[in-house]
C-alpha cells in the first residue's frame, strides 16, 4: 500500500510530549524545569542507571510542564511537554569521519545520542554494541525484513537511505569487532536488494542474504536461523550463540549520529490501513502527537475502527490521540471493520493450526489452557518464556481464541513467581 | 446351554472368592492404623478446602492440627464454636481471634469511572485486561472489573453488581482472603470485622486527573486529615487511615467532596451502602 511512496518529513507540531522513558530500563530524569527554554537536539533528561539513556528535545522551545501524559504503550509515563517556539538552530554533536572514528567513540556516541533499538522493544542500542568480554560475537545480522505486515518503512529507508544504512551498519561492526555482517532481505523487495547489492561492493564483509518473505521473518530468532542457520536455545539470548541482531532503522539513526552528530530526534514511521486518507511514509519528530500525525495524513476515514502504534500483529491499538510518536515508533496502522476480527469465541476445535503456524514450535493452544487454569509451573515447564509474542497463533485460530493474549499473561505470572522465588533463596 | 451357565457361575464365583479372600487378607496385614482425632477434627472444620489456612485442604489441616504444626485459630474460615470445640478436643486453648472481612476499596463502577475511547476484547479476567493498556478505565488504580475476585471466592460471597463493581455477601463471607490475592490492583484488603472507617479509592494522581477520571476518586484534598490529629494522612494524594490513631468524632466526613472517605454503618445520604 506505502511501499512506492517516498519518505517525508513532517513539519513540527505547536507542542510537543516527551515521554522520559522511550527504551526499556530506567526513566531518564530531567534536568529542564517549567519555562526553561529548550534547543532541538538538546539534552532535557539524563539518564539514571546503567540501562538508561539521555532524552533530547526534538525542537526549540519552551518547557510548558513535566506531568504524566498518555503514552503509545497504554500507560500514563512522566513526560515533558514542550511548546515549539522554532527560535534557534537544532544543536548537535561534533560529525565525526567514519573511517577514522573508533570502536569507543562510536558506543559512546551512540549512547549520548540516545539511540534505542527501532524494531520495536526499545533497548538501549549502547549496550547491544558493548556484549560483554566473555560473548565471543561471529556475526551481525542487520534485519531488512520488514518487522510486520503493513508497514514499509524499512524498506523506504533501504531504498533512500541506501548508503547510510551501510556505513551505519559498518560502523555497528566496527564498534563491536565484528569482520562478518548479513543484512538479510525479504524477496519481495528486489529493488532494495538490488540497491544495496551494489553499494556494498565497496564495504568488505558486508553480504546481503535474499530470504522468503513471511511473517515473522523480520524477528531476531528467526532472522538468525534463516541467514546463519543456527538457533537461540530456549532462555538464550542472540549473543550466547555469537550474533548480535539490529534494525535498518537504528543503522541509519547510528550514521546520522556518527557522520552527521545528530541525535535522535526523528522517528521513521508508516501511516497505513483502510482507514487513513491518504497513507504515508513519514519522518516524524519525537513527541509529535497522533493527532498531528493522523492530521497531516488526511485524517481518518468514518469506517475506521481501530488505530494501532506499532505492527497489526504486535501493536498497541490506542484510546488516547494525544500520546506521542516515541523513538521506537515503526508505524500508525488505521483499520477498518473489514480488517478487523470481531468474531466471538468458541470452543478450541483441537485442529492444531496453531501449533504448525507457531514459528518457535510451542504449543499455544496447551499454553493458553495452563493459563487459564492458572498452572504456571506446568506452562513454564513447556517453555511458555519463550514465546515471543508474534501473535500468528491467534491470527490463524478458527475457533478465535485469544491464545496469545493468554500467553502473555502467563509469561507475566511466570516470571513474577520466578523473581519472587529467587528474591526468597 | 446348561454346561455354558455352570461353567461360567463357577468361574466368576471362583474368582470372586479368590478376590474377596485377597482383600480380607489385605485390610488386616495392610491397615494403616489413623489417629481418630483427626477425622472428629476434620468434622468440625468447614470442608470447603478453600486453602485460606496454606495448608493443600481441611483434611491436610486436620492433621497438621493433631500433630501440633498448626494453630487452632489457623483457620480463618471456622467459627468461634468450632474453633472452641477443636480446642476441647485436642486439650487446648483457643485465642479469642478477630474475624477479617475484605473490603473492597474502590467505588469506580461504570458510572462513576470515566471509559477509555476503547472496547476491550480478550479473556475475560482482570489480570488479562491490566496488561492491555490498564483495562477500559482512564483509572490505572481502580477495580477493572473483571470478576477475579467473584471467580476466586470458593464460597460465592462475591457477586459483580449492576455497576460492574463486585460486591460482598457478608453473611456468606468467610474471610478466607482468595478474593484478596486474586485482585490484581489490591483493591481488596482484609481488616478487622468490626473496623469501620475506609478511604474508598487508592488513586494516587494528581486531584486534578482523578477529578476528572473518577466521580468517586480520593482526590487527595486533605479536608479530612486537617484536624484528624494523625488519624488521616494524605500520602502520594491518597488519604490514608492510621488505624492506631483515627477518632471517628473528630472527622469532618461530610467534608469529604467526593465521597471516597465513609465511615460504614452510619447513615448518609450519599452513601447508600
């Protein structure tokens, strides 16, 4: 629907809200005050913590007040609403040469421009770049997929950004001292593929993998086993088996930051679905509210019934249009009733679609019944900590059981009766 | 034919001996000799096997009590005269122990809560609809109305009213806490039967947002806590009561804007219950 639709830059919002905690890990805490008097690309919060990174303000103005706003994420978080003045040029980082730059200065850069992990869980993009010494890291897989369906804003950036996603993803290697890189590619985008093909000529150790296009492709396990053919081990993380996975969106957000000083103060988003009037690829400042953005798309048609932040499969659907665009913002998915399932539930039909559309091979329908029978231990013992989400289970459920909605909760409970029994022993 | 019949009389008669031999011998060689304290105990506790004691049911019970592991107070469920009774039996002396009563401190039903611009659709439980952007209520602190309380109340002294609020049956109560663990915002909490002053809300925004989320919301105003000397405090916008301290005759309840702060058993207009 997007795919043939350049990228374009949104103008400013009259104010913007700055969620203090946009990544995972500990909010930032602020060091602007009611009237201070802010620049773009301006620290306003510092972080707090290891797991933590500096938030910066996406335009010049002034600071209208810190308070608890809606968030994308459905949860009020502490925020700093700012009323944009567009006095004073954006400030920025000293740009730095990309061939002379080293490992250290790239992880530090990357964390004082606040860089946080564009496919959707936000952590702090430092931290992935600095594995610890005992990780002996072969790989980095940059994830070209498009995380979920909808959305194109992946493969917008590889086409018009094409370089910057590769000296990005140069630099990613660099920083973590790797010689072997794969940017792996879903099939049905032959022009990025072709595009990239070429400028990575230039770039040793940089090859571009061609994979079948799916969802979930674009999930880091499954990312790996298709590019390198090796599998995360339950409880594993992607750096146990020595790959380090990143999104085209962070690629380019690291260059901007190396080469340009910048930090991040845009979010690349699609604006898709039915719903919408006119669908967009956009580059949105940070902060920016729904409304806004939704505005400046046309606005929204009278048969939509649903808007989701993020992926259709993995997106947050929203209440509230005055909760910001935060940096881990892939996409605005407006939906009508034809792209909705609103079908009641009925009883499990025990076909087992669910299980052989399962991508990590669980069995979602047991999972969803040891949930509501709340027994946890049996759930954790078939690996229920594993899931990652995808929602495919629910999606090809005939009998419309929220199976992953079940599964979710029950990763919560597992893990809080996990916590509990390490906090006693 | 007649062959047939006898042959298989005796067979099955035979076996049937054979069987009923083995089983005699059995009950007398295998008998597991049971204290016969510990059914007379278990007669006199409820036999709900709620588990509001921690032990797996009442028989597990039973025996904890006779082997002196467990108190005879330990259930919460018993009344006085079983308990009393238990104590006789097993030459002890039972504590004058105080009955708990959950109370459920939130009064933001569907008319007085304000609803998200949003319809929520997946299971049907409250911990299920907490992780989905906090439920259908702009209140992230209030009851969801979900039901887990109802549905984890073993004795059905927990039904949801018209108002999407659960509400307790106290003659059907037991005090067994499930309805308690079961909330996943600790709405419940369990007090002392004969406690009767409550701060019905455990909202801790500013009073303007819950002004504006919940007719029923603590705003945090502190008009009861001024003169309560220590009674009532407001913490983190949410008054609090100090039991130790509280002196019913000195609170201006009728101060309190919203309602939230009741004193129960008193008669007000404003708050039928």
């Amino acid at each position: 629907m997007t795919q043939n639709l350049a990228l374009e830059i949104m103008p400013d919002s009259p104010t913007v809200t700055i969620p203090l905690s946009q990544h995972i890990g500990k909010q930032a805490k602020p060091i602007v005050q009611k009237g201070s008097v802010v620049k773009a690309g301006s620290v306003i919060a510092e972080p707090e913590g290891f797991v933590s990174i500096p938030i910066h303000s996406s335009v010049s103005g002034n600071v209208l007040k810190i308070h608890r706003e809606p968030n994308v994420s459905g949860f009020p978080k502490d925020s700093v609403i700012i009323k944009s003045e567009n006095n004073g040029e954006a400030e920025k980082y000293e740009p730095m040469d990309y061939n002379a730059v080293t490992p250290e200065e790239i992880i530090e850069r990357v964390r004082l421009a606040g860089i946080v992990g564009q496919g959707g869980a936000a952590f702090p993009t430092f931290i992935k770049l600095s594995p610890p010494k005992d990780k002996n890291i072969e790989y980095v897989i940059l994830n070209g997929c498009e995380c979920e369906p909808y959305l194109t804003r992946d493969y917008r950036l590889m086409l018009e950004k094409s370089r910057e996603v590769i000296i990005g993803f140069s630099l990613i290697m660099k920083a973590v001292g790797v010689k072997k890189g794969i940017i792996g590619i879903e099939d049905n985008k032959p022009e990025a593929i072709t595009k990239l093909k070429e400028i990575a000529k230039d770039f040793p150790g940089i090859k571009i993998e061609v994979l079948e296009t799916k969802y979930p492709q674009g999930a880091e396990k499954m990312l790996i086993k298709s590019c390198i053919g090796r599998e995360v081990p339950p409880g594993k993380l992607p750096m146990d088996i020595g790959v380090i996975v990143l999104n085209i969106a962070t690629a380019v957000a690291i260059h901007d930051a190396v080469v340009k000083g910048e930090p991040q103060l845009y979010a690349v988003l699609t604006v898709t679905g039915n719903g919408i009037v006119t669908p967009k690829n956009l580059m949105v400042k940070i902060g920016t509210p729904l409304q806004d953005v939704i505005d400046f798309c046309g606005g929204i048609k009278e048969d939509a019934v649903k808007v989701i932040v993020g992926g259709p499969m993995m997106g947050v659907a929203q209440f509230d249009f005055s909760a910001p665009v935060v940096k881990a913002t892939s996409g605005i998915v407006i939906l009508t009733k034809d792209e909705v399932n609103e079908h009641p539930e009925t009883p499990c039909l025990r076909c087992g679609k669910c299980i052989e559309a399962c991508p990590l091979n669980l069995i979602p329908t047991k999972l969803a019944r040891y949930v509501q029978l709340e027994k946890f231990e049996e759930a954790d013992k078939i690996e229920i900590t594993t899931c990652m989400e995808c929602g495919t289970c629910t999606f090809t459920c005939p009998a419309n059981i929220p199976l992953v909605q079940w599964i979710r909760l029950g990763k919560q409970r597992v893990l809080n009766l996990k916590k509990n029994q390490n906090d006693k022993n | 034919m007649e062959l047939t019949f006898w042959i298989a009389l005796a067979t099955m008669g035979g076996l049937g001996l054979i069987f009923a031999g083995a089983l005699a011998i059995a009950d007398k060689k295998l008998r597991v000799k049971e204290n016969p304290l510990i059914g007379k105990v278990n007669e006199l506790l409820p036999g709900a096997n709620c588990g509001g004691c921690g032990s797996a049911g009442c028989y597990d019970f039973a025996v904890k009590l006779v082997e002196g592991k467990a108190s005879v107070n330990g259930c919460p469920v018993n009344d006085t005269d079983s308990v009393k009774n238990i104590a006789l039996l097993l030459g002890l002396d039972a504590d004058d122990s105080v009955r708990l009563i959950p109370r459920i401190l939130c009064r933001g039903g569907n008319n007085e809560a304000v609803q998200k611009m949003a319809e929520y659709f997946g299971p049907l439980s409250c911990s299920a609809m907490d992780i989905v952007s906090g439920g259908t209520k702009l209140c992230y602190y209030g009851c969801l109305g979900g039901g887990d309380c109802v549905k984890a109340c073993p004795f059905d002294a927990m039904v949801m009213n018209d108002n999407n609020l659960p509400e307790l049956i106290e003659e059907l109560c037991t005090g067994c806490g499930l309805c308690a663990k079961a909330c996943p915002r600790n709405i419940i909490e369990m007090h002392p039967k004969d406690r009767m002053i409550f701060v019905y809300c455990k909202n801790h925004d500013d009073p303007k947002t819950s002004k504006s989320i919940c007719k029923a919301a603590c705003l945090g105003c502190g008009a009861c806590a001024r003169k309560s000397e220590g009674g009532l405090a407001v913490i983190n916008n949410l008054g609090v009561v100090n039991y130790d301290r509280i002196n019913p005759d000195i609170i201006p309840f009728e101060k309190c804007s919203s309602g939230a702060l009741t004193r129960l058993n008193v008669p007000d207009s404003r708050n039928p219950s």
